[in-house]
C-alpha cells in the first residue's frame, strides 16, 4: 500500500491588525477555532464568534472562501439562516449566517461558533486566509459592521 504525505496548512480568519500569526488570533473578533487543516483534504473550519461591536450583538457573520477552496458546505447553525455567495461560474465565494431579527439580543453577552466543510488546495505549508466580516445590532437597531479583513 502507497501512503502520500499529508501536508498542513494554517486557516486564518480576518485578524485586523494582528497579523496572520497563532500567537496573535485572541485579537480578533473572528477567529478560527479549528487549529490547522490538511492540505488537499477535506476539512472541517470552525469561526469562533467571541464577542460583538462595543456593547452590540453578533446579528450577521460574512466569511470569503479564498480562491482554490472548493466543495464548501457551510453547517446549519442554531445562530440563524445559512446563505451562500456564488460567482458567474457557480463557486461558493461567501457564507453568511445571519439571525432571525426576533432573537437578536439587547446586549452583547453571547459566544458564537460557525462551521464551513470545504476542501483545501494542494498547497501544504501555506496560509488560507478568510476574510470575516461581523454585523452587530445594538438595542435601538442600529447597525454596524466591523470588516475583520487586513
């Protein structure tokens, strides 16, 4: 029997200015909770939701799947609705989850985690790097989304 070698790779979410670093991911808002994915597997990705926008609830992630990122199943969540973005030739370039209004909470006192199944590139011992973006409603409605992006 032929064993192939199995190569890692680091999954980030949108970490601000923290850099794309393990060491750093605590800053972020969105941060993946996963740990490292196999290259040219299928894999598993949670995002970790830890905290909403000065005082506002989480109401609406956003994640980008990153170019080479195939087969994404994003999982029903108990946080709300599922949707998919797809391009003119039908590949998954966002996932969103959002909340129904009526269970929006009044303060931000909630922990979040989000999971997309997908398939990584054949690139072992590289950085995928998901852009989040997180939409927060404070108790008056108002709206305000933080791109967890650079």
């Amino acid at each position: 029997m032929m064993k192939r070698p199995i190569g890692t790779l680091l999954v980030a979410a949108g970490l601000g200015t923290a850099g794309v670093f393990w060491s750093a991911r605590a800053e972020a808002h969105i941060e993946v909770g996963s740990g490292p994915a196999v290259a040219n597997g299928t894999n598993e990705v949670s995002f970790n939701v830890g905290h909403g926008c000065a005082g506002a609830d989480t109401y609406r992630v956003t994640i980008d799947i990153p170019a080479g990122v195939t087969a994404v199943r994003p999982m029903r969540s108990d946080f709300g609705k599922v949707t998919v973005d797809k391009d003119l030739a039908g590949t998954i370039t966002a996932v969103s989850w959002q909340k129904p209004l009526s269970e929006a909470l009044d303060a931000d006192v909630a922990f979040y985690k989000l999971v997309i199944r997908l398939r990584t590139p054949n690139q072992p011992f590289t950085t995928l790097y998901f852009a989040a973006h997180q939409t927060c409603r404070a108790a008056d409605g108002t709206l305000t989304t933080v791109d967890w992006v650079g």
